[in-house]
C-alpha cells in the first residue's frame, strides 16, 4: 500500500517535491554520520569541518517538507493525510540523527587523537560499520516500502541497544580504564544508541499504520523505541 501512495505522490508536484528533500535528508544524515564517526574513530580532523553547514542543509530541507507538505494539505484536505503526517514524522527523526551526529563530532573535537585499539573501540566501530551501512540502504528501504528489511534493520536497532547497554555497565564496573576513555566510549555509544532509536522509528512508519508508528511489530508490539 505504502509503496503505491509514492506512486500517486510522484505526480503531485508539492509531494513530489517533498519526497526529493526527504531523499537528500537521507543522503546528508548519512554521510555526516559517515565523517563524524571516521573523525572521532580515526583523528583525521580533514572533513569535519563540513558537519555543520551540511547539518544547516538538513535543518533547511526538514523546514522546506513541513511547509510544501502544509500547503498540499491546504489544497487538498482530504488526500493522504496519514502518509502525510508520516514524512513529517520521518524528517523528524532525520534532523535528530543530524543532531546525534554533531554531539559526536564534538567528543572528536574534544579528543584528538585515535581511539585506542581495546575491545570497546572495537565493539563500538563494529556497531558504527553496521548503523553505517543501514543508514545508506535506508532511503531505499522507505522509498519501495520494503517491509522484510525493515524488520530486520529494526531487529538490529534492538541489539545495537542490548550492545550498549550492557557496555556502559561494563565500564561502571571497570577498574584500570582511564577517565577520558570511560566517557568518551559511554557517550559515543549513547550516541549511536540514539540514532539507531531514530532511524528504527523511520522504518516502523513502513512495518505499522500511523498510529502504531515509534512501536515495534509482531512479538515486539507492545516496545516503544527509546
């Protein structure tokens, strides 16, 4: 059904137009997720610099789909109003990840040098390679309404939060890790938690209706994504 609605949006011009700067929000979300990561990860301090005009872009887009969104609904009240509301609902989400993204280029720019090569960083860059990945096959995951892969993405948002949850357990209880370490790795992975709870509320606006929308599915119904 989801699938047919971008049919039918694709030949309205405000919706149209719409969908295109939801698209570019994915694409921008995604590749500052990208840099900031790479930034914290590796020390390059060579793109950094870009997170924030591009996160200005995303800001832009998210204001520019509300109103062209607003204006359809104007002209045509009754049309689509639920699938309406859920891309507002998703450039929500995706401006948060862009707010999630410049959090973590702040602890980069806090902490200048390369994380160190201990089982944390390794658990964490395997989780940031994972969201990484999601996040580039995300906008095609919402644009054909792909409901399988969705679930699974949904289903990896879940143990990405198990992940770090039992990691910030780990270092209350770790004795020998330095300070600096124990915050930085605590905050990055309450960051990537974060954002992967963003984008697992994108894809249930593919997987339930509107209003089970930020709601897992089947044995998971009764979860709100935090």
């Amino acid at each position: 059904m989801f699938k047919k609605i971008f049919n039918v949006w694709k030949r309205e011009n405000l919706l149209n137009q719409a969908l295109g700067l939801t698209e570019t929000m994915f694409s921008l979300a995604s590749n500052n997720f990208d840099i900031a990561t790479e930034e914290l990860i590796r020390n390059l301090n060579i793109k950094r610099a870009k997170i924030y005009s591009t996160d200005q872009k995303i800001n832009e887009c998210e204001k520019s789909v509300r109103k062209k969104v607003l204006e359809h609904l104007a002209i045509n009240p009754k049309q689509d109003t639920s699938y309406s509301l859920i891309l507002i609902t998703v450039v929500k989400d995706l401006e948060r990840i862009g707010d999630y993204v410049k959090n973590i280029i702040e602890l980069a720019n806090h902490y200048p040098k390369q994380l160190p090569d201990d089982a944390y960083s390794k658990e964490l860059i395997t989780i940031r390679n994972n969201m990484s990945a999601i996040l580039k096959d995300s906008i095609n995951i919402f644009k054909q309404a792909d409901v399988e892969k969705a679930k699974e993405y949904y289903k990896y948002h879940r143990k990405v939060t198990e992940k770090v949850d039992a990691m910030i357990l780990h270092i209350l209880d770790e004795k020998d890790l330095v300070v600096r370490e124990a915050v930085i790795y605590a905050l990055f992975s309450r960051y990537l938690k974060r954002i992967a709870a963003h984008l697992a509320n994108i894809l249930t606006t593919i997987i339930n209706p509107f209003h089970l929308v930020g709601y897992g599915f089947d044995e998971f119904k009764n979860e709100e994504v935090e």
